[in-house]
C-alpha cells in the first residue's frame, strides 16, 4: 500500500510539473519571438560569478542553470535509481526485464534513425543521442490528462522506462560527451569520491557532510571537463537508504522528499524557460525537413515508438516477460508513443552535443525537440484515450 501511494504521489507531482515545463517553454517561444526578444537574451547572458581568493567560477546565467542547478535535477534522478534498485521496481528482475529492454532498444532506435539521417554531415553526427531519452515529468503529465482509466500496471512500466532512460542517457554523457580533460581536477574529485565512500562506510547518516563533499565533487568535475551535472549523480548513489542511530527517518528519502518539489517545480521549468526560446523568424516547412531537425522529430516519434514497441513484443513472445496488468498492445502502443517526449534531457544533451558548433545548430536542435515532442504528446494521448475503457457516467 505505501508503495502504491508513494506512487500516486509521485505521478500527480510530476503531472504538474509537466504542465509547468509546457507553460515554461511556450512563455520563452513567445519571447523570443516578441519585441521583448532583447530582454530574454540578456537574461540569460547575464554574468554571475563566485570567487574566493584566486579561485574562480564565472560563467553566464545560462551555464549556471545547465550546469549547476541542473546538477540537482541529476541528483534527484540518482537519488530516485539508487531507491528503485534497492527496493523498488529496478530490484524485482521479473519485472524489470521488459521496461529494460524497451529502454535499451528506444534509445538504440533514435539514435539510428538520426545517424542514418545525419551520416553525411560530421559535425551533426555528434547530435545521435539527443533523441535517445524520454522526458519523465511530460510523459506522466500527458498519461495523468487521462485519468483513473490508465492502468496503475501501465504507469509504472513507463516510470521505469524513463527512469531506465535518464541512466542510459548519464552514461552516454559520461561516456561521449566530455573532453578536454583535467587530470588535477580529476584527482580532487577521486579524493572526494573516497570521502564520500568513506562516510558511507562509516554509518554516517546525517546529509550536511554528504552535501559538503558533494559541492567539492561539484566543483572538481566542473574543472576536469566531465560535465558538471554527473557530480550530482555520483553523490547520490552514496547517500544511505537506511537510516540508523539518532536519524530516524531515511537520509535519501528524505531528501528525495525534500527535492521534489524544488526540482519539479523551479529548477526544471526554469532550464525550460532558458532553453526552450528559439527565434521562428524565417522558420519554413523546409527549415523543419533540414536533417537536423529531421532526424530528431523522426528519432523521437519513430525511432522510439518502434523500438520500445517491437522490443516489449518480441520479449513478451518469446515469454521473457509478461505484459503489464491491466495493459493490452493497442495501449502499449499510446506508451511507447509517448516515450517520444524527449525535452529535458534532449535540449540538455543538445547543449552538450553541438557546443560551440554554431547558432544555427541550435535553432535546429530546438526545432527538432520541440516537434518531436509535441507530435508525441498528441499522438500518444489520441492513441492511449481510443484505446482506454471509456469511464460511463454516473446514474
């Protein structure tokens, strides 16, 4: 029961900021495309910087917000995997089997379909990820438009789908997205994963001393040329399930708990609003069918809905895996359309991709998220709301 009702929490948490993130994107579209134009980019131009004797950060508002409070957002998701490996439904393998294959082949999928577009161009090939995951917050929040006729076995296959997702995409960061290394750098955030390994080992429980190291982390990666943001993943995973001595209350669900809201509701609307406002003037038909924009729309709204598609039937025939409760294909069919809903973590990997590769790179990236998400979010609730036992009104 408390898993059902962390659950319900959770989706009308994340419907929400679904919502919120449409609103936050849509405010910067019209900015950008305002007499206002002007404003919106100097906000996000606007120079911030920390400084401590001769140790410096400075880096425009934009940066600040991609690099560093996005770190929490990549927090938050680690704090999330580390509880569903432990104990939720990352921990179960009957039930992990099907979402993790469906996982696997939606972002191998995408991720072709955007190579074979692209192959030509060897400055866009760098872009092959940026289809590859599935937007959490949007997904949920178009499945929870439908209401009580979803299954509950349906919501949590896309949850771990997603959750899946946002894993595969922190490794192919990790893995093809960071250069320019800085070995001393590296060593100071080594010797801050040892602290943090050692505070776990040790029993400690209480946040504060994590959350110290974890600025150290922070810091250091950001000067080695790993991308920042995977500091926040790395100490998540030493946070402590379990709580014990004085704590009584579990440090990572507390301050997953506590996360939440801040996340949902400020720190990605925000990456929304600042990375969302791309300037339409100009913007055609033929614009849109560039092999940019082409090969992220067709890798978010073909590539996925095939590969999770064709991976949950293939596994299920062959009786690996069983179907969700309550779901029939014509429904795992709406889901896997709607894992095309790539935004967050597709405008994010973009960023990272095509940096320093021009604007008009980005105004095509953007595109390509955009469309693709919102023929998504369409076409996977047209599809699930056909297809969902209609609820008969009240005698």
């Amino acid at each position: 029961m408390r898993a059902i009702r962390a659950l319900r929490n959770f989706v009308a948490l994340e419907s929400a900021a679904g919502i919120l993130l449409a609103i936050a994107a849509g405010a910067a579209l019209a900015l950008a495309n305002s007499p206002l134009a002007h404003l919106y980019s100097a906000f996000l131009d606007t120079p911030a910087e920390v400084r401590f004797s001769t140790f410096h950060i400075a880096k425009p508002l934009l940066l600040w917000i991609n690099d560093g409070l996005m770190a929490v957002f990549f927090f938050l998701v680690g704090l999330e995997i580390k509880r569903e490996v432990l104990e939720g439904e990352l921990s179960d393998r009957r039930q992990i089997v099907l979402p993790a294959v469906a996982a696997i082949c939606g972002m191998a999928a995408p991720a072709l379909i955007y190579t074979m577009i692209n192959g030509s161009d060897p400055i866009a090939q760098a872009g092959w990820a940026i289809p590859a995951a599935t937007d959490i917050a949007f997904a949920l929040g178009v499945l929870s438009l439908l209401g009580s006729r979803v299954p509950a076995g349906l919501k949590v296959f896309l949850l771990t789908v997603a959750i899946l997702d946002d894993l595969g995409a922190i490794v192919i960061i990790a893995l093809f997205y960071s250069d320019n290394l800085a070995p001393a750098s590296f060593g100071v955030a080594g010797a801050a994963l040892l602290a943090l390994l050692a505070l776990n080992r040790s029993g400690v429980v209480r946040v504060a001393p994590y959350l110290f190291v974890g600025l150290i982390l922070w810091v250091s990666v950001l000067k080695s040329g790993v991308h920042a943001t995977l500091a926040g993943v790395a100490l998540a995973f030493f946070i402590p399930l379990r709580a014990g001595g004085t704590e009584p209350h579990s440090p990572l669900r507390r301050l997953e708990h506590d996360l939440h809201p801040l996340v949902a509701f400020a720190i990605l609307p925000l990456f929304a609003f600042s990375n969302s406002g791309v300037s339409l003037h100009g913007v055609t038909v033929a614009a849109l069918l560039e092999p940019v924009p082409l090969g992220i729309a067709a890798g978010l709204l073909v590539g996925k809905t095939i590969g999770v598609f064709l991976a949950c039937w293939v596994t299920v025939r062959l009786g690996f895996a069983r179907l969700p409760r309550g779901a029939n294909w014509r429904l795992m069919l709406g889901v896997s359309v709607l894992c095309g809903i790539g935004f967050t973590m597709s405008l994010f990997i973009a960023g990272l991709a095509f940096d320093g590769a021009g604007s008009e790179y980005v105004v095509q990236t953007r595109l390509g998220i955009l469309c693709g998400s919102l023929a998504a979010a369409l076409l996977g609730y047209a599809l699930l709301r056909a297809s969902l036992p209609q609820v008969l009104p009240p005698r």
